[in-house]
C-alpha cells in the first residue's frame, strides 16, 4: 500500500511537470494523520526522487492551527481538513531558500 503511494506521487508530480509552466517542486511536505507511517517518508522521497519533511519538521502546520483556532473559535474543522487549501495558496509564492522553487 506504501508503494502504491508513493507511485501516485511520482504520477502527480510527473503530471505537474507537464501541465504547469515553472520549476519542479524542491521538496515534498507530507501531512496528515498517517504522514508519519513507519517508510513513508523513506518511500516517497526514493520514489519521488525529491526530499520529503513532515509538517511537524517545519512547523507550518502548527501555526497554522494556532492562526485558525484564533481566527475561527472551534468552528474551523480538522487540521489535516485545511492541508490541502494551505498549500495551494502558497502556489507561486518564491522560497526563501533562493532557489525560486517550490513544495509540492
């Protein structure tokens, strides 16, 4: 099942390659409940042939609920429910990282 995963991945990513103008993603940020499943990451990132870092490694999905528990009072859902949203308006912001490239 890991496998089939991290197959997936690499589909997805070889799908944005060719659908979306720009630099390939420089890393890949798992998140959810089951992001840290023992291999995962290890699978993914062999796979994927990119580097993979955990939502917690970075702390963006910390912040993140503290950001959404302040701003919506327990109406705001899961944390995993805004992962996807997070990431998607971070599209087009540059790295700081100076390499102009982005996580997918």
């Amino acid at each position: 099942m890991l496998a089939e995963l991290a197959r997936e991945a690499m589909l997805c990513l070889r799908h944005f390659s060719v659908s979306v103008r720009g630099d390939r993603p420089d890393h890949l940020l798992l998140t959810g409940a089951h992001a840290a499943e023992p291999g995962l990451a290890e699978l993914v990132q062999s796979t994927c042939r990119l580097p993979v870092q955990l939502d917690d490694e970075s702390a963006c999905m910390s912040d993140l609920r503290e950001g959404l528990s302040k701003a919506m009072a327990g109406a705001a859902g899961t944390l995993e429910s805004w992962a996807a949203a997070a990431g998607l308006s971070l599209r087009g912001v540059t790295a700081s990282r100076g390499s102009g490239r982005r996580a997918a």
